[in-house]
C-alpha cells in the first residue's frame, strides 16, 4: 500500500511538473533569445589606452571569422611584471591612440583573401554596451579596411546573437 501511496504521489508531482513546464508555449530557442543579448552587424565597444582612459571603437561584426581582430600599427613587444606584452598604436576617430595588452599567444592567421601572417594575439578587457568581459585580438594593420576593428565568432560564441539586418543596438 505504501509503495502505491508513493508511486501516485510521485505521478502527480511528474503531471503538475508537466502541466507548468508546458505553460510558456515558446520554444527552447525562443527563450535562449529572450535570455541572449542581440548585436547588430556594426557595434561600437569600448577599450583602454595605455593611459587608462577608455575610448570607443567601431566594430564590424562577423560571424565568419574565427578570431577577432583590431587595427595595429608600430607593434612592439616587452616585458612587463615577468611577463609579454604589446605595445600598439590603433585609431579613435582617426587619431592615434597608444594601446598595452597582455600577450596570450603567436599564431599564423589566413585572411578571407587567402592571405596568411603571423600575428600577436593580446587579451584586452571590452565593454559593449553594458556587457564587460576580456576577449582574445590578433592585431594587424587594418588601414585598408572599412572599420578598425573585427569581432569574430570566438568572442560572440556563447555571448551574443546577431541582427545582420541592423547596426547598433547595444552601443550607441
């Protein structure tokens, strides 16, 4: 008798479960979007000078690219409390802005042209929007490029989703 009593029990702890769980009739998806900040396919974010201060740059947003990339010039490399870093120079509205950044790693880096380097990566603290967090760029010289800076789909797996068909809807 006992075992019956907790066999029902647990059958209408299941049923009550199932009825709540099926009361918000969206999808998985659907919810996950609720939860997951949206990004435009332009977005400005917000970074330190060597200095401290903090500047934004505009980014373009590419889900097709695998690592990120900021626009470099005049990179030199030093050591710092033991340990390897970059000192670069990037733009903010087109005036030179000197840059510091912990070096995380060396790596070869082929272009969407074919074109392959050899490219610093540093780990650098970003703000878009009202989301902070560190993110990995390669820098490169980006003169030829529309935008300075590229964000590609390791710094926005797990982060954000992307509207292509809008710009700026965290940074503004």
């Amino acid at each position: 008798m006992k075992t019956l009593l907790k066999i029902s029990i647990l059958a209408l702890l299941v049923s009550s479960y199932s009825v709540f769980a099926d009361h918000d009739e969206r999808s998985v998806e659907e919810r996950v979007r609720e939860l997951t900040p949206v990004i435009g396919s332009l977005e400005k974010i917000s970074v330190p000078a060597a200095d401290g201060k903090k500047f934004s740059i505009p980014a373009k947003i590419d889900t097709g690219a695998a690592s990120s990339c900021m626009h470099a010039t005049k990179i030199e490399k030093f050591k710092k409390d033991g340990k390897e870093f970059a000192r670069f120079v990037t733009v903010n509205d087109d005036e030179p802005v000197v840059m510091e950044a912990p070096i995380t790693r060396e790596d070869e880096v082929t272009s969407s042209n074919g074109h392959s380097e050899d490219r610093v990566f540093v780990s650098l603290p970003v703000k878009i929007g009202d989301h902070k967090f560190w993110a990995e760029f390669s820098l490169a010289d980006r003169s030829a490029m529309k935008l300075p800076v590229l964000l590609g789909a390791s710094l926005l797996r797990n982060r954000f989703l992307v509207d292509v068909s809008r710009e700026s809807l965290l940074s503004n």
